[in-house]
C-alpha cells in the first residue's frame, strides 16, 4: 500500500504541472516505499537527526519521487505536495537540500550523488556514528566517469556503510540506455570494481526486502542493489508512452491514470 499512495501521490503531484518526471516516479515507488517503510533510520519529527541514515538523491529530477515518499513516511505534509513546482514552494521540481527536509542533497547535474555519499560515509566512520547512507542513482547516471571514480575510491576505504541503489528504466533524455552508452553487464562491473552487488526485479517488492536485508548484514566492502524498474509501472496508459523521459500528460489523462492505477490495486 505504501508503494501505491507514493505512486498516487506523485500522480498528483503531476497534474499539478501537467508534465514531468512521472514515468520515473511510477517506476521506482516499490523501491522507495522499502527504503523508507522498512530500511531507513529516520524520525519523522526531527529530519537532522544526527544518527539518522541518510538518503541521497543523486538523481535531482525524480524528486517528485521522493516527495511522495517523505509525504508516505511523514517527513512532509500530504497537503503540502499539492504546492509541488510552484513558486515559493519547498518542494522545487528538481530536488533542493536548502529547502525540503529530508532531502540530503541538491541534485542536478547527474555523478555526483555516489561521491558525496562516499565522503559522507567516511565522516560518519571517523565520527563513530553506526548511520548508513543509501545513494539513490539512475543508470544513465552510470555514464558518468565521477561515478565510478568514487566506486573505486569507496570500496578502497571499504566503506560497508554505503549502500547505492541503481534504477535500471534502460531510458534516459537522448533515448534508450543501451543506444546511448551501453553500460551492461552492470552487476558484473560493480564487483569488478570490488562492491558487493546484487540485482533484482525493483517492482517486486517481496524481492526488494529480502535483497535490502541481504546487504545490510553484508560487512567489509560496500554494497549496490540494482534494481530493474519500468517506466510507468502501474499506470498501463503511460508504460505504453514512446517519450516517456520527461512526459507531457494531457489535462483528461490524469484521471485515467488515477483510475487504472486504483484498477491494478483492485485486481
């Protein structure tokens, strides 16, 4: 269910601009909803806790994804997700560390969410602070050469406080994944770079908890999940979209998402 109201919610959340980031959203709900409803260190209450795990967002424009999950995990008001986009709101299009709680960093240009989170991990280490930090990362995120210079560089301080999580969608802005800059066999690469890496269907949550479970009692290198997503999953109408990187969602379709969205839960 906490997939489905992250997944409702970002569909509001769209309408409220009549475009974006939707088909990401749809996609990684099942992941997001474990991380927060089963992974996750957090206190809804008091978003700078200092033990708290942390949660990168490397990624800046699925943040209409994570707003619905901090929305799903009490970090912000349901209410306040109608703002979404809007000027004065806390809640920008692409993700912004200086105005949502819960958001750990800024995002925009993709390579650097793996870095700060290597850093991150390091400070917590010398800080004797039992925090992990999950860097949420896109695959096309992996053509980005910074990205694999802080692999190499976490796993040679062996940070097994990291845990990256990578969106397979196979789609970026210039079209699929593997046209653009084709980076299979992805789990190979991560272990090759000395991760412990493991990869799972990322809409199927029994599969998700078992995998998160499995990484978090694993120690001494760090850890990747790759999680292979579909674009719109849940809403058949915008799975079958051609452009589906950044959609563009006519006024009646909001609705007929909603209701096959509500269909799919009821069957």
């Amino acid at each position: 269910m906490a997939a489905h109201r992250i997944r409702r919610n970002a569909l509001n959340m769209g309408e409220v601009q009549g475009q974006g980031y939707i088909g990401q959203a749809l996609g990684v709900a099942d992941v997001l909803a474990v991380v927060y409803a089963d992974q996750l260190r957090h206190r809804p209450e008091d978003p700078h806790w200092p033990d708290r795990d942390r949660f990168l967002l490397s990624i800046g424009h699925y943040a209409i994804a994570l707003y619905a999950a901090l929305a799903e995990a009490g970090i912000i008001p349901v209410e306040e997700l109608d703002t979404y986009g809007s000027d004065d709101s806390r809640l920008p299009m692409s993700g912004m560390a200086s105005y949502t709680p819960g958001m750990e960093i800024s995002g925009g240009s993709l390579g650097h969410g793996l870095a700060v989170a290597t850093g991150m991990a390091l400070g917590l280490r010398h800080q004797g602070n039992p925090a992990r930090v999950f860097n949420l990362l896109s695959d096309g995120e992996l053509d980005e050469g910074s990205t694999w210079e802080a692999a190499l560089q976490c796993a040679h301080h062996r940070l097994d406080n990291v845990t990256a999580i990578v969106d397979v969608n196979a789609l970026q802005a210039d079209g699929p994944t593997a046209g653009v800059l084709r980076t299979e066999p992805v789990t190979a690469k991560w272990q090759a770079f000395g991760w412990k890496a493991r990869r799972v269907d990322g809409n199927d949550i029994p599969a998700l908890v078992a995998a998160f479970d499995e990484l978090r009692e694993h120690r001494g290198t760090p850890s990747v999940l790759i999680c292979d997503t579909r674009i719109g999953r849940g809403v058949p109408l915008l799975e079958s979209r051609e452009k589906a990187h950044f959609m563009r969602v006519a006024e009646h379709e909001w609705q007929i998402a909603r209701d096959q969205l509500e269909e799919g839960l009821n069957r």
